[in-house]
C-alpha cells in the first residue's frame, strides 16, 4: 500500500506542479491528512501547493481522513473503481470539512 499511495503523491504533485489553477486553489493551506485501510496506517501533510511527509502509524487527529479496505482504496487510486461509486456504496469514506473533501478529490482523480 505504501507503494500506491507514493505513486499518487508524485502524479498529485506533478499535476500541482503543472497546473496553475490547482496550485492557486491550494495555495497557503497547510493540511494533515489520515488514510486508514483494513491493514495499516498512514499519514501526510499537504503543505506549500505538495503533499509531504508520507508515514506510516496512527494519529489521534486529522483534517482529512479517507477510510476503506485495502482493496478498494488501490482500486480507486489506480482507477479501476471510480471514486464516486466507492463513496456512493459506502466503501470508501471521506472525513473533512465539505470545502477540504472538494479541494481533495483532485487527490484521486
């Protein structure tokens, strides 16, 4: 899983790094950011326009926790289960603020 989820990281900070408006939108936040799977723990911290800092462990709080199963989580990250559906079935869960979960979903889509 950490494999997967430092692959997203660099397409996320390529496209950061390419995309004028992205960077903008993301511009001065400072976020944590939680993924917690069936199996492990991890966490990252969104800081000047790129994500940072990918460790493994728990923490006790988060701006943003995505929650599912091993399986699900590497599906929609690589794109064979489209984000949306994973949500709508309640395999995947986003816990944030609604403005931090519309800034994120760039994160995997």
């Amino acid at each position: 899983m950490r494999a997967v989820l430092e692959n997203l990281i660099a397409r996320f900070n390529d496209r950061s790094e390419a995309d004028e408006s992205l960077r903008a939108e993301l511009e001065g936040l400072e976020k944590v950011i939680r993924v917690i799977t069936d199996r492990q723990r991890f966490h990252m911290i969104l800081k000047n326009c790129r994500i940072v800092d990918l460790e493994e462990g728990e923490l006790e709080s988060a701006d943003l926790t995505i929650t599912a199963d091993e399986e699900t989580l590497r599906g929609v990250i690589e794109g064979s289960i489209p984000p949306f559906k994973a949500f709508a079935t309640g395999k995947l869960k986003v816990k944030a603020p609604l403005e931090d979960i519309l800034r994120f979903r760039k994160l995997l889509m």
